[in-house]
C-alpha cells in the first residue's frame, strides 16, 4: 500500500502535469495516474470525491511549510533552532487539523494509527519538490531524479531530527546553534557526495553554485 501522503501529492501535483502536457498520450496516461491515485486514497481511509479534493490543498501546504522552516535556518551562521521547532510545529498541527475536519469518526481511527509514517512521507515529498525545482537548472533527467530522490529525502529527514532534538530541550545557547551549523553542513555534504554517483561534474558544480545563491539571498 502506498502511503498516504505520497498519494496525496501525487494528487496535488496531478493537475499540473496533465495541464503541461501536450501529447494526447501524456494527457491520457496522467489521466490514469489520477484514477490509480484517487482508487488508492479510497481504498485506504474511504475517501469521497469531495474528501479527496479538500485534501489537496491541506498536503500542498504541508510541503510547502517544511520548505519554507528549512529555508530560514539552512546556511545561516546561527541557525535559529527554537525559530525551526517552532514554525514547523505549527506546520504540523495545521496539517493533522486540517485532515482531521475531513475524515468521519471511522477514518479518523485509520489516520491515528498511520501518523507516525507521515513524518518519513512528508520528508520525502519534499525531497521530490525541491528536485523539481532542481531538475531544469541542473538539466536532470528523469531517471537522474528518480536516483537522487531517496538521496534528498534522507537529508531532509535528517535536518529535521538534528533540529528538533536540539530543541528538546527549550533552550538554545550559541553553541547549540554552531552544533546545528555544523550539522546542517556535515548532512548537505553527505548529500553532495551521494550526488556525484548520478550526475555530471557540470550539474554539480551548478547544484553547488545554486546553494550558494540561495545562502547569500537569506544572508541579505
């Protein structure tokens, strides 16, 4: 069974691919993915329509917020852990309430027992998000992107548990934030090296120059 969040992604990003694709065919089979998509998210919590389309909005900016907290603390020179365990706990919470005003009594019993892989899934929706935003610049191919996938995942998933154990404890001192950089750095260079076995010399050289862009635009 494919979990949960990933289906509703898949969802949320279904639209769009059938709106950008020209062919008759791509049309056709993004059309099928939809269906397998929607017959799997029923099968599941016995979804309706109405559910399924409530949804979609909910898990977009469930991904969309996990970005935007690792966003403000990747590259800073001290990062703001507090800050992180802050705005993605509200993050989460929103999530899980906004999926639970859509669900019966019966489906809600379903959802509780399937929250603890949601946090994995959420990783890697949004490793595959900001491979998609990757994929032109670095000129991916698809088999390229489907390779580095678990790659991002890992390394999102990671951050986020280095983050929030360094907050478990409420306070945070200037060593803990120097902790966190390193850290973040020791897991963004994990990632590059696991990089180097997919891509080019040339697409990691423009991954790496594209980073640091987006360091001195957080910077100011």
């Amino acid at each position: 069974m494919k979990s949960l969040l990933f289906l509703l992604c898949m969802l949320v990003a279904t639209p769009l691919v059938a709106a950008a694709a020209a062919p008759a065919v791509e049309v056709a089979d993004s059309d099928r993915a939809a269906m397998d998509v929607a017959a799997s998210l029923k099968e599941y919590l016995t979804l309706s329509d109405d559910q399924v389309e409530k949804l979609k909005p909910v898990v977009a900016k469930r991904v969309e917020g996990m970005d935007a907290a690792l966003a403000k603390v990747e590259g800073a020179d001290e990062p703001d852990v507090m800050g992180f365990v802050s705005d993605y706990g509200k993050v989460r919470k929103e999530f899980e309430t906004g999926v639970q005003q859509q669900l019966t009594p019966d489906q809600l019993k379903l959802w509780s027992k399937f929250t603890t892989q949601l946090e994995s899934d959420a990783a890697a929706a949004a490793g595959k998000g900001q491979l998609a935003k990757l994929k032109e610049p670095l000129s991916l191919t698809d088999e390229q992107v489907t390779k580095l996938a678990p790659a991002f995942a890992t390394a999102t998933a990671k951050k986020i548990d280095v983050l929030q154990k360094l907050g478990d404890g409420g306070k945070i001192g200037l060593r803990d934030k120097l902790k966190a950089k390193k850290a973040m750095g020791a897991l963004n260079d994990e990632l590059e090296k696991s990089m180097t076995a997919v891509v080019s010399p040339d697409q990691l050289s423009r991954y790496k120059a594209i980073q640091e862009e987006k360091k001195k635009a957080r910077k100011g």
